[in-house]
C-alpha cells in the first residue's frame, strides 16, 4: 500500500519515479512510511528536488551508503543526475533515541551508519533485474524493517507520548503549543522534553512546519484560494504575518511560489 501525501514535497511535478510504502504492523510504532524514489535521467540532464520536510529524522540507504539524517529546521534541496535510488524510512519518534540519539545536534546534517551486510541486502532487493519494481521495493523494505526491528524496542511510557504528540501537532485544528497539553493530558514543560529529546525541535517550530506545508499545498492545489483567507485557515492573524514566515523558510512569498509551482 502507497500513501501519497506529498506536502513536503514542493514541486512534485519535477519529481522522478516515487514511491511510499506502509511498514509491517510490528513497526508502525517507529516508521511512519518508507519512502523509495528510483530516477534514470538521460545524459547531462538533472532534476532539481526542492524539499520542506516533516519535521522528523529518517534513515536512508542509498547506493553510497545508510545514513541516520536529523531534523530539518529549513527548505532543502537535492539535484539529481543520471540514474540511481533510495530507500528511507521516516521514523516515528519513538525509534529517535535508537537510531539518533541526540537529535538536536543532528539538525540539518545527517551521520553515517556503518552497516554493509544492510547496505549489500538492500542493494542486492533494488538492483535485482529479474524482478519487477513492485517486488524489488517490496524486498528493500522487508530487509529495511527487519533491521529497524531488531534494534527499535517497543516504545515505554515516554516514546508512546512522544508518537501521540507528533500525531497532535499533525492535526491542522493545533495551531498553536499552548493547545497541546489539554489534548495530550500532560504539561507543557514534559511536552516540551519530549520535543527536545524524541524531536530536536521546539513544539512551536515544528506546528509553524505544518502550517507552512500545508499552505504550500494549498497553493499548489487551489489557484482560487486567497493568500489572505489561506493565512486565516492555517491559524495565522494576518496576512503579512504568513507572507512574512512562507518567505523566510522557503525563499520565496505565498504568490511566487504558486507561480513557480504551476511551471
């Protein structure tokens, strides 16, 4: 099964051959999907991937090797040429303490996880020419999930308040930190530890993250929508305030980048 919300995404028409893939049941407590973009671009050629992630850690096994990357705090961008593939695995933030234990020092930057046999496994399930591409991504991610589950414990009492926090900022009705204790049934200040130590990232960063991605969607989507009545659905007080947060993490305002989206 596919899941195809590609908000981070921002402009998926450049995108090559993408897919996400639900993980098995024992893993859903520490891999929200993975992720599998496969790209043969002709000679010379490179598509240009501009990115505004969750606000979450992954792992990622790509042909040059398996790397724990941190959260993000800004847009990123990727350029691709000639042929190639990854296989990550947005994790949930229960599996953070075990794969990247200190997740604020890893903001914007990623480390090494010196793992051959999985490097060599993974390689093996993705350049697999007798099998279709449906099977080889399959194999990829049985072999991913099988070494996910063998050092992911099930999460204790903090890792599973830290997954319900992560599904509560998703919610669009949050639009504010102050919001997340009542819903969650905890403090503010235990709240906040657990950003700092399951996220890397303040509660407050990671809701303006969702609003900003799910304005971006919004503008790519709906080219009715005014950025006035857009900058009030996603909880801001005023236009300016929006325009003023879109430009400074993406780069660009609300109607430049809907005109640049719809090239």
């Amino acid at each position: 099964m596919e899941e195809q919300d590609r908000r981070g995404i921002l402009y998926p028409q450049r995108l090559p051959e993408f897919h996400r893939l639900a993980p098995p049941p024992a893993l859903a407590h520490a891999v929200h999907w993975f992720w599998i973009p496969e790209w043969s671009l002709p000679r010379g050629a490179e598509s240009r991937q501009e990115l505004l992630p969750y606000p979450a850690c992954n792992l990622v096994v790509e042909p040059a090797g398996t790397t724990a990357v941190g959260p993000t705090t800004r847009r990123s961008e990727r350029v691709l040429t000639g042929s190639g593939w990854a296989v990550g695995a947005l994790l949930r933030p229960a599996a953070v303490p075990a794969l990247v234990p200190d997740p604020a020092r890893c903001r914007d930057a990623e480390r090494p996880v010196p793992d051959a046999a999985l490097l060599e496994e993974v390689t093996r399930a993705m350049a697999d020419p007798e099998a279709p591409g449906d099977a080889r991504r399959a194999r990829a991610v049985e072999v991913l999930s099988r070494w996910l589950l063998e050092r992911v414990p099930q999460p204790g009492a903090d890792g599973a308040l830290a997954n319900e926090l992560a599904e509560a900022i998703a919610d669009p009705a949050v639009t504010r930190a102050d919001q997340l204790p009542a819903l969650l049934h905890a403090s503010a200040r235990t709240l906040q530890r657990l950003a700092e130590r399951f996220f890397g990232l303040s509660l407050h960063s990671m809701i303006r993250r969702r609003r900003l991605q799910e304005g971006a969607q919004r503008l790519r989507e709906d080219a009715g929508l005014g950025i006035a009545a857009l900058a009030s659905e996603l909880g801001y007080a005023d236009h300016a305030h929006f325009t003023s947060d879109f430009k400074a993490l993406l780069g660009v305002t609300p109607s430049e980048y809907r005109a640049r989206a719809q090239m």
